[in-house]
C-alpha cells in the first residue's frame, strides 16, 4: 500500500470517529433535556397531600 492510501484511511477513521462522538453528544444532550422536562411535570402534576 503506498503512503497516500494509509493517509486516507487514517482520515476517514478520523472523520468516523468524530461523527460517532457528535451523534454521542447530541444523543446525551437530548436525552438530559427529555429527562429534566419530564421531572418537572411530574413534579407539578402529582397529587399533593393537604397540610393539616
């Protein structure tokens, strides 16, 4: 295999790599949103016990 050929594929696993670790991210950052807005309604929708 010759020297251009290994530098390509090196590129590619880069951009691999990186486009796996972005879809990652994304998918954290989506999944902390849904989760925090879910406690906050559950939150405010369950029933509260009367004070007295």
């Amino acid at each position: 295999m010759d020297d251009a050929f290994e530098e390509r594929v090196a590129v590619e696993q880069e951009a691999v790599g990186s486009a796996f670790s972005d879809a990652v991210a994304h998918t954290s950052l989506v999944g902390a949103i849904v989760l925090g807005a879910g406690s906050v309604l559950v939150a405010l929708l369950l029933p509260r016990r009367p004070r007295g």
